[in-house]
C-alpha cells in the first residue's frame, strides 16, 4: 500500500516537473501564462500602472481645486487641448479626472488589482493546490481585464474626453450624448470597458470559489482556512452576485444610448426642445448601480481586511483573537452589504419610512465591523508585535477602518446624510475607510509576500519611509476634508471661487493639495524599491516572517505546480503562535499534533489517532485536475 | 463535485442576478407608472412547448450515453440543436408579432423591457446551443460514453437551466405584463 502511495506521488511530481519545465515557452510562461502565480504578478503590475495614472489625475486635480489661478500651461505637453489658452483646466476635462479617477481606483486598482493579485496568488498556496480549478479561465479573466484597460486607456485619447459624468455615470448626463462633451464617445467607451471589466471579474471570482470549495488539501477544513482565505472567498462570493446587476444597468444604459429606448429616461428638454424619451425612471438605475455599487465597497475592503488579519497575527506573534468571530463577520458584512443600497439614494425623493428602514440596516453594519476592529486591537493588545513594513500598513489600515468607519455611522443616518449628501464630508468619508484602507491593505499584502512572489526581500526602511509619508499625508489629506464638506462645500465642482461661503476655505484646499501631491509623490518610493528589490533585493529565507501558512513551505521561487513533492497535509489551523510549551514560537499548519507533543492541548491529543487513520487514505490528483 | 461542474453552477447564479435584477427592475419600472399595456404574443406558447421538448430530449440522450447507444446520442443531440434553433427562430415571430401589435423596442419601457428579456436570453441560449454542438462535435468521435460523461451532464445542466429559466421569464410576464 504504501509502495503503492509513494509511486503514484512520484508520477504526479514528474507531471508536474514536465509541466514546469519543459512545455513552457517564454510567451506561456511570461504572457498568456495559466500558473495563478504569474496571473497574479500580471494583475499587479497592471493594477500598479493603473495606480499610477490614478493617482497623477488626482494630483491634476487638486491644483486646480488648491490653486485656482494657477497657469497650468507646463501640463500643455501632457494634456494639449484640455489646457484651455488661458493656461486653465479646461472644467469639462476636470469633470472627465474625476470620472476617471474614480473609475480607476475603485475597479481597476482596488477590485482587478487587489483581489486579482492576492486572491490568484494566495488562494493556491494557502489552501494547498497546485492552481487554480481552471487555469485557462484564470488566464481569460487576466486577458479580459487587459482588453477592458486598453479600452480605457483609448477613451483618454478621444477629442470629447473620456467619460464625464461621475464614476456613477447616472442618467440622464450619461445617457445624452448632447448633454456634455464626456457622455459622447467616451461614455461609449466606459461602458464597452466596464462590460469586459465584468466579464473578468466573474471569471476570476467563479474561479475563486471552486478552487477553494474543491481543491483544498487534505485537513484543510473550513475552519482551518487562514482568514485571508476566507476574505477571498467572500469577496469573490459578492462579486458573482452583483457584478451582473452592474452588467443589467450598463446594458439598459447602452440601449438607452445608442437605440433610442427610454429605460431611465422621460420628460427631457435640452436647449428648450423636448426629447422624444417618455416613461423612463433615472432612479431605476440608481437602485440597479447601487445593488452593484454597494457591495463593491466590500468587494474593495474584504480582501485588506483578509491580508490583515494574517498579517497582524503573524507579526504579533499571537493567535488571531475571536477567529470564529472573525469569520462570522466577514459573513455578517457580506450579507448586509446586500441590503443597504439604497442609502446612498436618501435624496431621490424615497419614502421616509423605506429610508429607516434602510438606515437601521447600514447602522447594523458597524456591529460586525466593530467587531473585526475589537479584534485586531484585542490581537495586538501585550502582543510581541514585530514592526514589518507589512505590519505598519496593516495597524494603518486598522486606523482607517476606525477613523473612517465613524463617519459612516454618521451618514447611515438619513436626516444627517441629506444635509452631507455630495459634500466633501462623503469624499473624506469614503476616501478613509474603503479608499485609503483598502490600498494599504494591497500595500500590506505587497510588503509581506513580496519574497513568496520574487524570491527576494523589499527593502524594510524604504519601507518604513514609505509608510510615514503615506500614513501621514493621507490623514493630512481627509482629516481637513470632513471641515470642508460639514460646510457644505459641495463635491466634484470645478470651482468654488464665485461663491462667498467657500472662499475661507482657500488655505484649507491649498493644504490638502500639497499634502496629496507629497502622498502620490511618496509611492514613487514604494514604485522604486518594489522594481529595484525584485532584481537587487536580499534573497529572500524559505520562511522570512516565520509564518504558519503552506504557502511558506514551498521552494521559495515555486514552479508551476507549487510543491516539487507531494501536497503537504494540514492538521491544525493556521495560528499556532507563541503556543504555550512549543519550542518555536510558531508550528506551521503542516506539523501534524503527534510531532508537538509538549505544546498540545488535550483535546488535540485526541486528535492524534485520527491523524493517523488520514495517513493512509490516498488522493488521487488525476480526479481533480 | 467535479470542479468544472461547480463553475458552472456558479456561472448559472450570475445568469441568474442578470434576469433577477432586470425582473425587478421591470416591476419597479411598473410601479412608477405610465406603463404600456398589451397581450403576450402568442408564439410564446409555442416556442415554450419547444424548449421543453428539447430538454426532455436531451435528457434522453444523456440516458443514452450512459447505456453506451451512441447512435441514439448523436441523433438525440442533432435533434436538440435543431429544436433549440426552432426555438430561436419562434422568438424572432414573437418578435414580429409584437410589432404587429404596436409594441416596439424602442417607445414605452413597458414594451422594451420584453425585447429585453427575451433577447437577453435568446443570447444565452445561443451559447447553449455552440454548447450543444461542441458535444455533438465530440460525441461524434465517440468521446462521450458511459465513462465520459462530465461534458454532456454539464451540457445538459445548462440546457435545463435555460429552459427554466425561460419558464420563469414566460411565467413572470403572464403574471407582470
């Protein structure tokens, strides 16, 4: 029998190795590549491009809100026409920034670039599989996510400009072409691209599900999933059941658009002439955009919640605290997130009463995201935190969480929200807690798996430096942001100087700007020592932050196939830190209790004798893959 | 669960949020008022008796393949994509039917929202259908048998559910409309 196990282990290695090393050319290696690993590293660069181009639009952006009058004309070489003569922003570009810059942050960065990365990548290695359950869809997903970015990228280059009309492309602006330059051809474009966007992503997220409901190794239950793990799968879970809804809006949207029909559209004049659409509704499609829209904010925020939790109890040398919880949160989270859409319609004129009923529903929110926060806090309270890069940019994200969550329970209050509706308190709102949260949540999982993805170490005080200025300056940025918007300083204005009111807050706007553009200047650190490490950084050890998970227990550059042997067994969960009596301050997932007889509890004595009996049961990898 | 098998039962639930969100939005829509009132057209019934019928052949089909028929598999499946492409064909005359009633895509949402529906999901079913053959295709080199049968269960899974779901869509409009 046992003869029997360790052949057709060493065939599945050769398979494997054959697979690894022979077939692979550079363009199926490197390009239309099916090793979740290398999908992964395409979906951050990408995503990290698109982070780039994000964040210099804000920067635009915010000298025209800081600096009014200032001659733009050095941005001419860049920008061309969209610098009017005067040496101004022209204001229709300023509305397509913004547009833009929310459409790329929320979609391309924070959904494709964050759990496009960290799901492919350590969903895999974490679960004990040798990749994804289709790497061919794996590799589509990427390609598609491509092809929506390059349809993107084309919309800039338009003579009307990309789209204009906010990332929520409401109607009636988005849907009449004549209504501004940007709901032209690069609205068109918006939709064309976001429809490929949602081709990817289901494909990614059916992809995420079945791996880890199928191709988990043996022992790893349930409730052995690190955390991440979890994050991942719920976010993926979200993904399937709302980004079709997005894909209903933007397909009425475009009929509405490009055939005439009149789904969200009635009793319109333009120019003094009545348009022939009757017996549409603009608010349909904000109840269909925001059946979509609000889960992606947990879409956004669940995978840095995810990496967070792993990262915090590694580096604090101490179990998760409230691990149970901490699924059941992620759980509550993903259900609610469901049924609270339509608080970011309080001003559509809905019935009082449907909109309390929303507001206990958002403020029920805060429960399970008090929780996770009680829980890193309780994780790190008299823990021996070792500061890591990874480390810093978890606690950051913490504090975003915290201080960004609070306004929340501000806006989920109806009577409150009117008042704050499209102010710049929502922007500071939004911007702290699903905007700043979740990239250092992707920063986080970038400084800690750095050496699993290249083999190499970041450098820790580029690290550290990249940390400050980033966790100050944006604190710098949103904190003034909440005065300016409780002053009723309206959102997504190209300028404010006619009105009186606004003018006091000149200095303000001077200081956030200066404080934005030293933030996006400061991830030119984190750009260079992210390229320099991954060709000059320290080789990286096999386990570098002494980390319980499998993915550690790979070679430290895996091939296509992760594991050179067979897939190790997982017999304990995954946060055996600082376990009383243990010789190590941490027992990886794949130590099995019969080895750490000194440390064990008694109940996992029992457990023992079971491990045994699993010894002897074969899986056949044929089955599976 | 083969893995590929579960990937499609999640790719059926995203089908699923698209018709879902596009019924709701349709009895929203409704409850705004100003809605157009008119009678299905009558090829619905027709067309429904079609893709029910092409299911149950399937279905026999997929029998077949288990017994090792292949011959009976391959006329079953032949016959599957010809009703499936009656299918189509009746919806484009429930098309022209509406018309004839004054009901036009683009005018009133009421009567966009049923070119909708049923475009959106004449769409899917053609998909169903390029699945079809890609099985007939393969069962014709005799690669779908009694030991093979992942492809055609997986077929057959998402032929049953376009059929469903094209019952739910035909009861839905009788109860809406």
């Amino acid at each position: 029998m046992d003869q029997h196990i360790a052949e057709t282990a060493g065939y599945h290695d050769e398979q494997w190795h054959s697979h690894g090393h022979q077939k692979e050319s550079f363009v199926t290696k490197y390009i239309f590549s099916q090793d979740h690993k290398t999908i992964a590293k395409q979906f951050l660069i990408t995503g990290m491009f698109w982070a780039v181009v994000g964040g210099a639009l804000s920067s635009v952006f915010r000298l025209q809100l800081g600096y009014p009058d200032m001659s733009l004309e050095w941005l001419r070489p860049i920008l061309g026409g969209w610098i009017t003569e005067t040496g101004q922003l022209d204001p229709e570009f300023y509305l397509a920034m913004i547009t833009m810059h929310g459409t790329i942050m929320v979609f391309f960065v924070l959904t494709a670039g964050l759990s496009g990365t960290f799901s492919n990548f350590l969903i895999p290695l974490q679960i004990g599989a040798r990749d994804m359950a289709s790497g061919f869809l794996n590799m589509l997903s990427y390609w598609f996510f491509f092809a929506s970015s390059v349809v993107m990228l084309i919309s800039f280059f338009l003579e009307t400009g990309p789209a204009s009309g906010g990332w929520v492309i409401y109607p009636p602006l988005s849907a009449l072409p004549q209504a501004m330059q940007g709901s032209q051809g690069g609205m068109t474009l918006w939709l064309v691209s976001m429809a490929i966007f949602i081709v990817s992503s289901l494909l990614g997220s059916i992809n995420y599900i079945t791996t880890i409901i199928n191709l988990r190794t043996k022992g790893m239950t349930f409730t052995r999933l690190p955390l991440t793990i979890w994050a991942f799968f719920l976010t993926a879970v979200i993904g399937v059941l709302s980004f079709p809804v997005l894909f209903s809006a933007a397909l009425l949207l475009i009929f509405d658009r490009s055939f005439g029909t009149s789904f969200y559209l009635s009793d319109i004049y333009i120019a003094g002439e009545a348009l022939s659409h009757q017996g549409g509704s603009a608010i349909l499609f904000q109840h269909l955009f925001w059946f979509l829209g609000h889960p992606e904010v947990y879409i956004v925020m669940l995978p840095g919640l995810g990496i967070t939790s792993e990262i915090i109890a590694t580096n604090s040398r101490k179990p998760i605290f409230g691990y149970r919880a901490m699924i059941g949160s992620l759980l509550a989270i993903s259900v609610l997130s469901f049924i609270v859409w339509a608080h970011h319609m309080f001003v559509t004129g809905m019935n009082p009463f449907l909109g309390s009923i929303f507001m206990i529903l958002t403020l029920i929110i805060a429960v399970p995201s008090a929780v996770k926060v009680f829980n890193y806090l309780a994780t790190l309270w008299r823990a021996n935190i070792r500061f890591t890069p990874g480390m810093l940019f978890s606690i950051g994200l913490v504090s975003f969480f915290i201080s960004g969550g609070l306004t929340g329970i501000y806006l989920g209050n109806s009577a409150i929200d009117i008042q704050l509706h499209d102010t710049y308190f929502i922007v500071a709102h939004f911007h702290l807690v699903m905007g700043a949260a979740s990239f250092f949540g992707m920063l986080a999982g970038v400084y800690h798996w750095f050496p699993k993805m290249f083999g190499r170490m970041m450098d820790a005080k580029l690290g550290y430096i990249h940390f400050w200025l980033t966790f100050v300056g944006v604190y710098l940025i949103f904190f003034p942001m909440h005065y300016i918007g409780i002053a009723g300083f309206p959102r997504r204005y190209y300028s404010w100087t006619n009105f009186d009111v606004f003018n006091s807050f000149t200095d303000l706007n001077i200081f956030v700007t200066i404080a934005a553009i030293a933030v996006m200047a400061s991830q030119f650190i984190f750009l260079f020592n992210f390229f320099y490490s991954m060709f000059k950084g320290r080789v990286a050890p096999a386990n570098p932050w002494k980390s319980n998970t499998l993915e550690w227990t790979t070679p430290i550059r895996p091939e296509h196939g992760n594991w050179p042997g067979t897939i190790p067994n997982v017999y304990r969960w995954p946060y055996d830190y600082s376990k009383p009596g243990a010789e190590d301050d941490f027992i990886p997932q794949n130590v099995p209790f019969s080895q750490t007889l000194e440390s064990n509890f008694p109940h996992e004595n029992d457990l023992i004798g079971l491990e045994k009996e699993e010894e002897g049961i074969v899986i056949d990898e044929n089955e599976t893959h | 669960m083969h893995p590929h098998k579960f990937a499609l039962w999640l790719f059926i639930v995203s089908i699923l949020m698209i018709f879902a969100s596009m019924t709701s939005a349709f009895i929203v829509k409704q409850g705004d008022g100003s809605w157009l009132d008119y009678n299905l057209p009558s090829m619905f019934w027709f067309t429904t008796a079609v893709i029910i019928t092409s299911s149950g052949l399937l279905q026999w089909g997929y029998f077949a393949a288990k017994q090792d028929q292949l011959k009976k598999l391959k006329i079953l499946l032949a016959f599957t994509i010809v009703l499936g492409l009656v299918f189509l064909v009746g919806q484009w005359y429930s098309w022209v039917q509406l018309v004839s009633m004054d009901v036009f895509f683009v005018g009133n949402p009421g009567g966009s929202f049923i070119y909708v529906l049923t475009g959106l999901h004449a769409f899917h079913l053609i998909s169903g259908i390029l699945f079809l053959i890609i099985v007939l295709i393969s069962a014709l080199k005799n690669k779908v048998h009694s030991k093979n049968l992942v492809r055609i269960e997986m077929c057959a899974t998402y032929w049953h559910f376009l059929g469903a779901l094209w019952v739910y869509l035909l009861v839905f409009l009788v109860f809406y409309h």
